[in-house]
C-alpha cells in the first residue's frame, strides 16, 4: 500500500483527553474514529488488525472442532421472555419495535437464538457434542463507556456454545477451550492469567476469565506469583499478602487487570428454557449440558496496545500488524530514494510480504519517523539520500532500540529465512 | 470436513410454504435458519457460501483502489436530522433509545457516518478521489419481508462509497465500479443487465441498477434483447413491444428481475449537510462531488440460487460452493468402501480441495444421494461396494446429467489440472 493513498490521518494533537493509552493511540494513529460514546469505526489500519486477531481466533476455534455460524443482532422480545432475560438483564437490553409494534433487542449475547438453533436440530445423543461460534456485532446499553475499544457499546464478539450429553464431556471441551485461549493469546504476544470469576448473571457457578494483569485494568485481581492461582475480587476472601490458598507457598498479590476473554459453564439453565433435550443411550430424555466462551476483539485489540507500546507509539506483534515492512524514504522527490523504494516495494510484495512505502511528499523527513513509531509496525526501512549513496538502507525493527545498514539483497534475504 | 459432524440438518417435508425456490432450497438444505420474519442465522454451509461472495466482491473492489472500513450500525439521531433524513427514510428508521434517553437509529445505509468522517480527514484535492467500502450488517424496518434472504430486515450488505473533485472524476470511477460489479456477478455466474433506475431518496437524478432478468423477481423492468439496454417500470415511459429508444433496432419487453446491486451519484447532497469541502487547485473552497454503490450479498446468494437449481437442489457455481468436491460412500460401514473414502478424503485436502464426506452411518444411500443434490456441491463422487470392486468410483458433476466411473487416482489428475 502507498501511504499517501491509505485513508489515515495521523492526528499530531490532541484536541481531548484520554483514559487509556490504547484509546489514544488507536485514535492518534487513525486506526479508529469515535462516532458518540462507545461507538466506533474501524479504519483501514485498525480494520487490518481486528481481522488478523479474528483469523487466529478462527484458526485455533476450528481446531477444536468448533463450526462458524453467524446469527443475527435483532432478535425477538419473546425469546428473551424464555430465558426470563427481557427484564433482568445488566447492563439492560436495547429495545426497540418495528413497525408491526412488535418489540425486539439488538442483542449483547447469542445464547437464547443459538439455543433454539440447536434444539430444532437436536434429538440423540449421537448429534452431540456440538460447538458452534461467531465473530459478530454485540451492543450493550452500558450507563458509563471506557477506555474506547475497552469497554464500547457497539463492539465485535466472537462468542462461542457448546452443547453437551453430560458434565464429564462439558468439562473436557471446557479445558480444550482454555488451551486454546491460550494459543490465541500466546500469538496475540499477551501473558494471561486464568482467573476464578462470578457468574455475572449467565450462571450461578464460579466462571473463569483471562485476565493481562496490567495496571492500566479496570478489574482487581488477587493474584498468586508462584503458582499463577488467581481470583477476581468481586468473588474473593483473600486479601493482599495472604499465603496461596492453591500452592501454600506464594503470597497473593492484589493487581489490577483487563478483563479479554470469559468462560461459562452454563449447565442446563437454557437447555430448560427452550426445552432443549435429547434421547440418552438408555432411552431417556435429558437436558443438553451448555457452556459459553466470548472473547471481544475490539478490547483484545486494545490490551495489545496497552501492553505494546512505547512513549512514541504502538508496537504492534508480527502476526497481528496492519503491515509488516514500513518503508520509509525520507526524501521520496529524490529520484534515486524513489526509485529504490519503489523496487524494494515490489521485491517484498513479490515475497508475500504485507508492505506499506511512505510515498508522501509533502510530509518532512521528522514527521515521517513520527508517524512509523506511532503506527508501529514491526519492521521500520528508511531510505534516505544519505545511506543511498552507498547502497545501504537502514532497517530496524520497532522493538528494538538500534538500527542496522544492510543492502536491499540483504534485507530480503533476511525476511525470506 | 465429515458430514456427521457438520452442524447441518436437511430437511426432508417442509411444514410451510415458500414464496421463493431460493428460500425454500437454502432453508432446505439447512444453509439458513429464520429467527423471524425477515430475520435469518447463517448456518455452517449457508456461512460458507456467503463468505465466498464477500471475498469475490473484496476482490474485486481492491482492484479499483477501494479501502476497507467497518463503520457501526448504533448511530445518533443528530447525523440524521443532518442529512434530513431522521424522519423522511423509507422504509422508516429503526429507532431507540439508550440509557441516558438519547436517540438512535440502528443503520439501513451508511451516507451520513461516512461522509462525517472523510470529512474530517479532507482538506485538499490532493486529499482526493477516495473509495471506501464495508461487509456490515444493515437494518431495514419493513413492513413486508419476501423470499427469505432476497428481502430481509436485518442482512449483510456491502456498501462503497467514492469521494471526488468534479463530476468528470466521479463519472470515471463510477464506470469502473459498472465493471468491477460485472466481474463480480460473472464470477457467481449471474448475467445481469444495467438498468436505469430512480434515485429511491438518494438523489433527484438517473441511477443504475443491476437486475438479473428471472420470473422469479419482484421488480418489472423494460428491456431490449439487442442492445440490452433496460429501464425499471418505475420510472420507464416505455411499453412492451416499443421500438428500443437506444439501439433503434430490438423490440423492448417487459421482463422480471431481481435487482443485485444499485450505484448512485450523490451529487455534493451529504457533503452539503456535512460540510464536506476541499481546496481546489485554484484555491478556492469546493463541495465533494459522492457516489454510493450497494451490493446486499444474502441477497446476491439468493439470486445465485433462483438462476442456479433444478427440482432437485441447488447447483452452486465452482468459485461460491460451500465445498467443492462432496464425497458420497452409499455404505460407509463397509469397510473398503470407508477405506477408499478416506483415502480420498486426505488426498483431496492434501491438494488443497475443501471436500464434504458424507460419513453418516444412519443414512441410506437414497437419503445421501438426495442430500448431494440438495446441497448441490459441484462435484459428487459415489463410492459403493458394488463398483469399487473393479477399483473405480463414480464421478458426476452437479450441473451435468450423465456420470462416468474412473478411478481415484484419475480423478485426483482432473482436478490436479
């Protein structure tokens, strides 16, 4: 991509305060645009970024066996009625009617629609296990937004059912789910902690939630070093300084975290709403096992930012960068600084490579520099009339402090290992 | 993938009727599911097929420069009350409240969100042209819905929006958008006819649409066989049998279609309400001349499906199949013929060929043979005891009549070529 095409505008002030570094810098870099309070576009940049968090979400989600669906946001008032949600609900549901006055929500969660999915296609216990997930739009009628992506009111979901036979086979899923939050984090470049949670309305049992301790969060967390035991405050007895209650030998730390990903085990409260049953080996009708599992990639996206970052920008991990290779000519009226750049441009795409080339002219040398920092992306070139001279281009990666002179061979030699 | 464990239940009586054969076949074949009237799940295969549409049209509008966003669906009421369309749209908007009881819409179309943000990114004719588009779910707040997915109340459109210094720009980039939609309706394998049409509140002037001429369709439309050129009745003063006003040549009809994708100029109507102008080379502040482009790809889906079926199933063009080859084993408990399916089933996916095996166990080869039809793969590939005996398997495809008996391995150089 040709920068002086892309639709970005890096913003040099401020004309507003914000919460959180990440907010800030999503909005400074233009990869987002706040339309009213918790609602928000996704620019080329930040749309680049939310797609590549949702392709690894997708990835590991289909190695566990779990089929994508995609279901919708407007949803009857009646099926709410079923889950006896219409009302309890918190943050309370959107409502709206259409032009029949018939009342409808635009959904904060799917389990009411997919539990009547599942149930008209469900009769033995030879149709189950079944998973089933979505990367989809969510709103919740939230009385305060926070921190942008981090808590908006439009955001997307990737939210994730599975129906079961029996609690044995729920509770192997539920720690293949874990495992594979795991991996999603782990490619994402962020250390999560499970951490014992409440219910928050889904279920009455303990939940569990993948916190990045943090002090930028917004949830406190006791929290073990030695063993990794933790547990939200809202449900906790312990305090800060008390032995592990799990290893007996850490001391709990109270710490404050973001809140990305949460599991449930739903049991058979909706497989009882909607009579969700199914015909056992022996014959009998039993309710289906459920359990739920949602990550919000829009905050995802913002604890990347959170944790990556320096005091001149987003230091984006590899697999989840807008691009890849930032090139950057200093002098792009310079025909030989052109010219390079332009042929290095082709070489990396020619390897595959995702490539954004500063073409622009009518941004300075110190500006230029500026904006790479800020946009983060992992690997910085500049090509300037200075090093050009001796066929060297300079390459460092945003991460790193120093920088290094290579040809433009050397550079593709390097990428292509 | 196996097709025991695909979240998928064909349907073998339907308890209600339908008005179309698309809804009837997609519902059918378990590749949609309705929520409510107008309101629709994408199932796992349904999913599949609407993914591969996205792709083809993402294609194809990155081809003529355009950029991906994501724009959200809640918006304020002031951006509507902007463009005065607040209490004029048709149909009429949907509309909340949130808690701070201010209003808004849930969006049928995207003008006034992204004319504010070019808005606020533009200043120059340097700035410009721009081409922006988003895959989004949209809200229509019908009175009546129609044929499942061709007309819903809530779907999955893609809109395009181009931003220009003149109308000469404009008039340029809107005939490249004609040709990307033709390669885009060519690659589904529709032929669709440029049709003249009414602004439809978008604008005073002529606009396009794109009507696929079918019985099946709502809209009327006057068309000449010779030149093709056509004009919705809405605003046509032609009748059947006049002379074509165009080529002077063809006798005009009065054909069905159904309308896939609309382009309108807009004129500078949203850069008015939004302020919305640039410095001209001369210096002088001007209003950005807009263009909008709709695709509503359920709709597309459905449309490939009214063109593409027969009285058995769908028959889904090779480049939008939810897989592309549909390995049927009639007796998957006999174990050569297991064997050879698996085998094939590896070597297919080895080659890189997304391939459905019809591993069911509680199926007869009657009830397999019927669902293969129905879910209108392109290539089926029988394999029964009764010919695997002299090595060989049956391969058909799903548009063609006759069958033809070859071995595995021939067949994995066909499809190699």
């Amino acid at each position: 991509m040709l920068q002086s095409k892309l639709f970005a505008k890096t913003k040099k002030s401020l004309a507003k305060s914000f919460e959180t570094e990440s907010f800030k810098l999503l909005y400074k870099g233009d990869f987002i645009d706040q339309l009213a309070s918790g609602i928000f576009s996704l620019l080329p940049l930040g749309l680049r970024v939310h797609r590549k968090i949702e392709n690894i979400i997708r990835e590991e989600l289909q190695k566990i066996g779990a089929q994508e669906v995609y279901l919708p946001a407007l949803q009857p008032k009646s099926i709410w009625e079923a889950s006896n949600r219409w009302k309890t609900m918190d943050p309370p549901l959107f409502k709206l009617k259409d032009r029949h006055q018939k009342e409808f929500t635009i959904a904060p969660t799917h389990e009411e629609v997919i539990t009547k999915l599942v149930q008209e296609r469900v009769s033995s216990y030879k149709d189950l296990p079944i998973a089933l997930f979505q990367i989809q739009v969510k709103f919740r009628n939230e009385l305060r937004f926070f921190g942008g992506l981090l808590r908006a009111r439009e955001f997307i979901m990737k939210d994730l059912y599975s129906f079961h036979t029996d609690q044995e086979d729920f509770r192997k899923y539920y720690q293949k789910v874990i495992k594979a939050y795991f991996r999603i984090f782990k490619r994402c470049k962020l250390k999560s902690v499970l951490t014992e949670a409440s219910g928050a309305g889904f279920t009455n049992e303990i939940t569990h939630e993948f916190q990045v301790l943090i002090p930028a969060g917004q949830d406190w967390v006791f929290y073990c070093p030695h063993c990794e035991f933790a547990q939200n405050r809202e449900i906790s007895k312990l305090k800060a300084g008390d032995k592990c209650p799990k290893c007996k030998k850490g001391k709990i730390e109270l710490q404050r975290g973001i809140e990305i990903a949460n599991i449930f085990p739903l049991g058979d409260k909706y497989s009882k709403a909607f009579n969700l049953k199914f015909k056992d080996k022996d014959g009998k009708d039993k309710y289906v096992i459920m359990g739920c599992y949602g990550i919000g990639v829009g905050r995802l996206m913002a604890t990347i930012v959170e944790v990556w970052h320096d005091e001149n920008g987003i230091i984006w991990p590899e697999e989840i960068a807008p691009y890849f290779v930032h090139l950057v000519p200093l002098e792009f009226n310079v025909s030989k600084v052109k010219q390079v750049s332009l042929k290095l441009y082709q070489d990396l795409q020619k390897l595959g490579i995702e490539v954004l080339c500063d073409d622009r002219k009518d941004k300075s040398p110190g500006e230029k520099l500026k904006d790479a920092d800020l946009i983060g992306i992992p690997w910085r070139v500049v090509i300037s009339k200075k090093t050009i001279k001796s066929g060297k281009i300079e390459i460092k990666k945003r991460c790193a402090k120093s920088s290094k002179l290579v040809t433009p061979k050397e550079f593709l030699n390097l990428l292509r290992r």
